[in-house]
C-alpha cells in the first residue's frame, strides 16, 4: 500500500468518510452512536459481487471477471477495478498484502468518470452484480432497508460532486468471522443505489 493511501471504508467517523479515488463523501449526522445498529429486523451480508472480504483473493476474481483490471493507484497492485462501460458498472477490489479481497465497491460508472474513461472494457453480468441478499445498483432506498434494517448511521451526504444518501451498516454483532462494515450510497434525486461496498476489517 502506497504511503498516504487512504482507503475508502477508513475514516474516523461518518462525518469524516472518503469515498473511492480520493473523491470526498461527507455524511452530516449519525443516527445511533457508532459501533451500535438497532436489532429490529437487522441481517448481515456476507458477498458482494459473489466475492467474500475476507476469504476470496484476487485469483478468485480473476476467475469471475478476468485478467481485464486496471490499478486504481499507479504502481501499486493493492487496488484493483474492472470497468463495464457499457453496463455503467465498476467493481473496485482492494487487497491486503497477501492478495486476499479486504473490501469489494459496486459502483454506478458515472460516478467514477476517472476509471470508466480509462479502463478497458469488460463484462460485468448483471446477474453477479449482487450482494448475496440481492442488492443491485439502481435499486430503490427502501430495498435497502427491507434486506437489512435500519443503518448503524445515516444522513446527507456528496459523492463526486453530487448529492447523496450514506447508509452505513456495522455488522461486529454478527461476529468476527463476516465482513464487519458495508456502505451503501443513493442518489438523493430518484433515490437509487449508486454505490454498495462490503469490507472485511471494521472502522
């Protein structure tokens, strides 16, 4: 990892969140302290793009989406995207030193214009662009809810420029052994998900 990386699930707190390729996403309150989520009707997510932080490496990538990525970071191998533009789709992988996927990002292309107009073309099938309960791009804000409960933190915020919602999950309770932290982003015209990560390690 290059020094002075920062990457796009660390931060501080909600108020304080960087978004992927250095883009600012800045969340305005919080609506339950952090390390805390209500448990009414809460569930947890294990995959994304059926890949599992944590578990899965770059091989396993490679084995779902090809050889076809770009580096996110010049020179470095660590943060990886395969770009569909013709789906409007980017899946971001960044990884630990020894290769294994320590957080996956679903995003929409428009909201990456850096990567999607330098990448190579690839296919990304919808089919894949999942979460393992079902959670695709484009899907409404209150699927999000249904599939997992009310966030650990939510509010405003923006995201290459323009006006967002952040929801973000904390799953620590679930244990250990699945991904701790997911972060989902829609527009705040229309309401859709525009960007979905799924990380290994917690803030």
């Amino acid at each position: 990892m290059r020094p002075g990386w920062t990457k796009s699930w660390r931060c501080a707190s909600a108020a304080a969140l960087i978004a992927c390729v250095g883009q600012p996403l800045l969340a305005v309150h919080s609506t339950l302290p952090a390390g805390t989520q209500a448990s009414e009707n809460r569930a947890n997510e294990l995959t994304l793009a059926r890949l599992r932080p944590g578990q899965d490496t770059l091989a396993s990538a490679q084995s779902h989406y090809g050889a076809h990525f770009r580096r996110v970071v010049p020179d470095s191998d660590d943060v990886l995207a395969w770009v569909d533009a013709r789906g409007k789709r980017v899946l971001r992988l960044e990884l630990r030193d020894d290769g294994v996927v320590e957080s996956i990002s679903l995003l929409h292309a428009e909201f990456v214009p850096e990567l999607a107009a330098e990448g190579a073309e690839v296919l990304l099938p919808p089919a894949k662009m999942v979460t393992g309960r079902g959670l695709a791009l484009g899907d409404p804000l209150v699927k999000v809810l249904r599939l997992y409960g009310p966030p650990a933190s939510r509010g405003p915020a923006t995201l290459a420029g323009r006006e967002v919602e952040f929801l973000f999950y904390a799953f620590d309770w679930a244990g250990p052994d699945v991904p701790q932290v997911m972060e989902v982003t829609c527009a705040r015209a229309g309401g859709r998900v525009v960007k979905i990560t799924l990380a290994a390690a917690s803030l």
